[in-house]
C-alpha cells in the first residue's frame, strides 16, 4: 500500500499486433462497435493501478512515465500495394505521439507464396521492457499481451521486484469467411503476474463502480445517417431497377462518401447508400476512405431499404 506523496511510476508495453487484433474485434464484432481510445486506455489504467496497489493517494500519484509499442509492419513498397495503409499506419503513429506512446517496429517479411510472416517482435519487446525496467525502476510495469512467450520476460521482472499488470482479452468471433476465431491468453502468463486483468470481463460486466471509465476505453461511436422508410410494394418494385434483363445483379460505381467504425456510405442520389464492413471485397474495410471510387452491386435489407454490397475498389 502506498500511503505517501511519492509517485507509483507506471510503464506500458504494447504488443502491437495483438492490441491491433483486439482494436478489430471491438471496431468490427463486439456489440460496441467502436474503437479502443488508447488515452481512455491510459486513464483506466492509472485508476486499476491506484485500486490494486491500493494506493490511498489516488489515481493522481500514479503516473504513466513510460509506454512503448512494439509491431512488425510492412515496408513503403509492400504498403504502397494495399490502399491507404500508409496512411492509416500514419494517422496511428500520430495518435500514439500524442499519447506519448515510443514507437519500434520491425519489417515484415513476405514469403513467396504471398504470406506475411512477423517474426522477432517478441523478442525485441522483451529485451527492451527488461533493458527499460533495469535501469528506470518501474513500480508496476503494464504489458498488453496475451502470448506465453513472454513468461520468461515476467519472471525476469519479478525478479527485479518490478510489479506487473497483464492487460489481456478472451473472445472468439465469426470472421467475414464464416471462419471461428478464438483468442485466448496463456494461462502459464496469467500465472506469474502479480496483477491478471481479463479485461473482457472488466468491459462486459453489467455492474461496475469503474463504469465511466469503461465507457472512456472507445472511441465515441457515431450513429449512421438515417436511411429511408420503404413500403413491401414499393421495395418490390425497387428491386427490378436494380437487375439486367437476364435478372443478374446490374453494377453501379460511385465514391465513397464516408467511413464509421465498421460501416460507410457511399455517394448516390438521391439518398446515399449505405454498406457494412462485412460487404468489401478484394480489399480490407480500413483501406478505403473518403473519396475512394468504388463499383457495387444494391440488394434489399430486411427492412426492404437499399444497402450496398459486394462493395469494390475500381481498378482492384
């Protein structure tokens, strides 16, 4: 228990590629459809470490003094192929500048076959966080991860007497190929730090006194434009302006308009057509923007209102 004025010194290693996952699996499939906000991310932090240290100063004597994030990521010549990567890569490093977030990353490799491999991230993240904890002697050190490889790295720490935290997520999903994706953290990690935080359940639990600060962790979610209310005769109807005469579905091109946390809207008159994450093809959803010129085909939603699909980049 600290009882005095002296500060809890707090450092946060981020396993880029596994924070990445999660930020997908809340923007894209999780009932919250939002973003992780990595200063909402900081904020909760400092509040569980004044709670599990038990400090009676306050969330305001522990202060985040360090935090680094570690990820392979693809060269400017690989990244130039896929659109708007570069860009996005960009606009993230700008949100971890400002958070004071130091950034490492290590080039992918691309096999032959067209498979991305990472490869010694893992390694590099835990002779930095060792290397960092020898020397600044962190009071507790945070590390968002969810890999046993990292157990020898936590059992080193222990013996530096540098407290950890575990930030980790449990959760499995049905990707867009109807493929069951599970993630789980290593129980052997679990085992040896001194603070295991399953942060699904911290999210998830209905009643929680740190509710505020669960709501703060995304990024504020915004609603979709409203779309017009169809009748059954008139959506029937509707629906042969959208077929050739053979009956196949006619393609359409447009740009994209604007893009939310798993959905978009594309340009049409006269109201705008809206397409959801799980519609792109030939492309990843992050990598379209504002602007990007696209071709798609119009069905019907249950609802019997026009939503875009099969929703492609011209020119992919």
């Amino acid at each position: 228990m600290n009882s005095s004025n002296k500060l809890t010194r707090i450092a946060v290693i981020y396993d880029g590629n596994y924070f990445l996952h999660v930020n997908n699996y809340y923007a894209f499939y999780h009932k919250r459809k939002a973003k992780i906000s990595i200063k909402g991310l900081h904020d909760f932090i400092r509040h569980k470490v004044a709670e599990v240290e038990e400090d009676s100063s306050g969330y305001r004597h522990c202060q985040i003094v360090d935090a680094h994030y570690f990820r392979g990521r693809l060269n400017a010549y690989e990244a130039s192929k896929k659109s708007n990567t570069l860009f996005y890569e960009r606009l993230f490093d700008d949100i971890l500048m400002y958070e004071g977030v130091t950034t490492h990353y290590m080039p992918l490799k691309v096999s032959s076959s067209g498979e991305i491999q990472e490869r010694g991230i893992d390694v590099w993240l835990a002779l930095e966080a060792f290397e960092l904890s020898s020397r600044k002697n962190f009071d507790v050190l945070v590390l968002i991860a969810s890999d046993g490889d990292y157990t020898p790295l936590i059992r080193k720490l222990n013996a530096l007497g540098t407290r950890v935290m575990l930030l980790s997520w449990d959760f499995e999903y049905s990707d867009n190929y109807g493929r069951k994706r599970i993630t789980r953290t290593s129980q052997e990690l679990l085992e040896v730090v001194t603070y295991p935080i399953a942060m699904h359940e911290e999210i998830d639990k209905r009643v929680s006194k740190s509710s505020f600060q669960i709501n703060n962790l995304f990024l504020q979610q915004q609603k979709p434009e409203p779309k017009p209310v169809i009748t059954t005769t008139d959506a029937n109807e509707a629906e042969e302006e959208f077929l050739d005469i053979d009956g196949n579905s006619i393609e359409f091109s447009g740009e994209v308009l604007s893009i939310h946390n798993g959905y978009g809207f594309i340009k049409r008159e006269p109201n705008n057509i809206f397409f959801h994450h799980q519609s792109v093809i030939g492309l990843e959803f992050e990598d379209l923007m504002p602007g990007t010129l696209v071709n798609y085909k119009i069905t019907k939603n249950p609802a019997g209102e026009d939503i875009a699909i099969d929703v492609e980049m011209q020119g992919g």
